[in-house]
C-alpha cells in the first residue's frame, strides 16, 4: 500500500509558547487539554476551567458541552463561592467503562477499567494455542465481565499484544511468540462484543499509558522495554511515537547479538531476546541448578526474594542480556529516560545495578539515560490496553482513527506541553 505522506501534516512543535497547526489538530489538543484538567483537578469548577487550560471561554465550554454529549463527563453539584453564582462542577463520568486485554502466549488477562484508569474487576484465563479458539475464549470472558457491570456503558475494547499491528487495518503483522495463523481478532472481537477495539503492541500500549498518566510530561525522547516471554521495545522520539511502516519499528529483541545463539522463535538464532526474556533467566537456573526446578519467572522472582543465590545469578544474568541490547538500542536512539515493563521489575534492586555496569560501558560511558520502572509495573501491559481506549480524544487516537485506511509514518506529535494552540492563519 502506496504511503500518503499528506496525511502527516503536523510539524514537531516547541514547548510553552503558542504553537501553529492545523485547525483539526488545534481542536484535538484543546479538547485534550480540557479533558486533562477535568481529569487532574475534578470536580472542577467550568469557570475555573478557562484559568486552568488558558483556552477562550467559548472554546471550553464548546469542548465542554461536546465531552458531555459524548458521555466522556458529567455535571452535578456546584462548587461553594464567597459570592455571586455558583458554578457547576464537572467529573470524569464513572459510569462509562472500557474492557482490556492484555494477550501473552497460552494466557490472557482481562480488566473492567474507569475512565479514571481505576481497576474494578480483572481476572486471568489460560487461552489455546490455536487463535480462533483462543480467540473465542477471549470473546467469552469479555462477555461475562461486562455482564458483571450490565448497568454501566462500556466505551470501547484495548488490546495489547506480543507482536506489532498495522495501525491503519489493525491487523497482525508478526508475533513470533504467540505463532498465530493469520486471523481477523480485531473484526471478530468487535462482531461479538459490539463495540470499537484498539489493538496495539504491548510495548506501545504500555507506553501510551505512560503517557497518557503525565509520567512523561515533558520528556521528548524515552524507550520503553517490555520484558516478558519476549523483548519489546516502544520509542517516543522528539515527543512523536514511532510506529513505522505498518506498525513494524521497534522490533529490537529480534535483532541478531550471536549468529551461532540459542534458538529464537523468529526462526533465526542468537536474537537479543534469547538473552534477555524471562525464558533467558530460566534457562541459566535449570543450568545452574539442574536439581531444582523454576518453571516459571514468577517463582524464580519467589526464590530471588528469599535470596536464593541461583535465582539472583539467573535474573542478573539476564540483566546483562538486556543491558547488551540496550547498548544498541540507546546507541540508535539516545534517549533520555528508559522504561521497564514486565516481571523483572519485581527484582529491580538486582537488575538495575547490572544494567547500569552494562551501560557504562564505551562508547556510553559520559551519557546514561534514566532508567525507571513503569507505575504498576505487573500490570503494566493491561493499563495500557485500557489506555488506548482512554485516550480516545488524545492525537495519538486521533490520527490511527483519521488516517484508517492509511498509514502515517509516525504519529503526530503528543501534546506535552499543555498550552493552547494558536490557529494557523
Ligand atoms: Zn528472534
């Protein structure tokens, strides 16, 4: 498919001075910006809406009265004030859900999510390896969750998933973990549920979530690495997530380190997350410790806990893994902030310092990008399927809705710094 590089009309803008764009885009920030005020400072006085966005009076109370026809918030009660009229307070409507599914291979977790980011129901299932009956099962816990809620309105479906989607048709491109046959999920969860799914990479959910929460207000250039069954990456560069054609950048963990490697589920051999996923950690224990068994990350983090010596050895070991490719990946993008997701954050007191000894290394040795860990790390993943849903009336919904039968070689540029935008004239 031919790129239409016109749909990339937005130019990288600076921060905390008015800024020029498109009259469509300028409308999607200024709704964005109402909506986070709404969100940070509710109940929030509509007046007092005008101080806190900088926008006109009649632009807020256009975005205003469209956010309340679209059920997104609520008007109720009215705020105390030492004399005149008092104002109505405006809320995130607590009614309004979403359904999120975090897909790994041979489980799924589900969540009910507010439009406040607050859990209020979750539950794991073990999912076939087959994707229609995977699929299926999948269909029948989000029926029976939303039951659970049938009083409420659910606004949409998230999904993150190990592989990377094609934002344009939301179709799979490549998920070596899950070896799934090419199948239409996203036409088939939306069939059965009725409502708009989002599915996206888990890395980049995970990402969006992060910026959807103001974690990385004012931060232009940040990865994120997933770490689970595989390695993952998402990239924010220049304020702009990086999806690349179809859907397909960040692809990292295949990335060759050793030709003549272990085996990699891409079909190739020595990729970097052979060394650095969760299955690199166990292998080096059953090395290791060939007369005890951790069969999965979470009991070998159980074992760590307790300072078992092997455990702490097999998660290091794979810190130095990650480390490894980081080097490559920081070398390619020279970001400012670093962020982990997955299981390995539950020991992070023994896998940062081994991940900074790696990064110290030449040719890094002046530069070390922050390392952090995502908010709610074990759910990580899951927060981010909710956020695609969320951020509905962010850009970066905006533009995979706008362009849907198109394909924008990056998304546009993620509104940080909060301050309205001047029309172009
Ligand atoms: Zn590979």
């Amino acid at each position: 498919m031919p790129l239409d590089r016109t749909e990339v009309p937005i130019r990288p803008v600076g921060t905390g001075q008015a800024q020029s764009a498109s009259s469509e885009t300028a409308r999607e920030i200024n709704r964005d910006i109402v909506l986070e005020a709404i969100r940070s400072r509710q109940p929030v006085a509509r007046v007092d809406l005008t101080r806190l966005t900088g926008l006109q009076p009649s632009t807020v109370s256009a975005i205003v009265d469209q956010l309340v026809q679209e059920n997104w918030i609520v008007e109720g009660g009215t705020a105390k004030r030492a004399r005149g009229r008092r104002p109505t307070l405006l809320s995130m409507n607590g009614d309004l859900l979403t359904l999120a599914v975090d897909i790994h291979p041979e489980r799924a977790v589900l969540a009910v999510v507010d439009l406040n980011g607050r859990f209020l129901a979750q539950h794991s299932i073990t999912i076939p390896a087959d994707v229609e009956r995977a699929t299926a099962e999948i269909i029948s816990s989000l029926k029976h969750l939303r039951g659970q809620f049938d009083s409420h309105s659910f606004e949409g479906i998230g999904v993150s998933i190990p592989g990377r989607v094609d934002p344009a048709t939301q179709q799979l491109m490549v998920a070596p973990n899950l070896g799934w046959a090419p199948f239409d999920l996203h036409s088939e969860i939306r069939t059965a549920l009725g409502l708009t799914v989002q599915i996206e990479n888990d890395c980049n959910a995970c990402l969006v979530a992060e910026l959807w929460s103001g974690r990385l207000t004012g931060v232009r250039d940040a990865v994120l690495v997933a770490v689970a069954e595989g390695v993952g990456t998402a990239i924010l560069t220049n304020g702009q997530m990086v999806l690349g054609h179809r859907g397909l950048a960040g692809e990292f963990g295949h990335v060759t380190l050793q030709p003549t490697g272990p085996a990699c589920n891409c079909g190739r051999r020595g990729c970097w997350e052979v060394f650095a996923s969760s299955r690199a950690a166990l292998r080096h224990y059953a090395e290791s410790s060939p007369e005890r068994s951790a069969t999965s990350m979470n009991r070998l983090l159980s074992l760590a806990a307790t300072d078992d010596p092997a455990a702490v050895e097999a998660l290091q070991h794979q810190a130095q893994g990650i480390g490894r490719g980081l080097r490559m990946v920081i070398s390619a993008l020279a970001p400012e902030i670093v962020l982990f997701a997955g299981e390995l954050t539950g020991a992070w007191q023994h896998v940062e310092p081994v991940l900074r000894r790696e990064l110290s290394m030449p040719p890094h040795s002046g530069y070390q990008p922050q390392l952090l860990v995502t908010r709610d790390p074990g759910n990580a993943r899951l927060r981010g399927a909710a956020a695609l849903v969320l951020q509905r009336h962010s850009r970066f919904h905006a533009s995979t809705q706008r362009v849907s039968h198109r394909q924008p070689a990056v998304l546009p540029v993620w509104h940080q710094a909060k301050t309205p935008l001047v029309l172009q004239s």
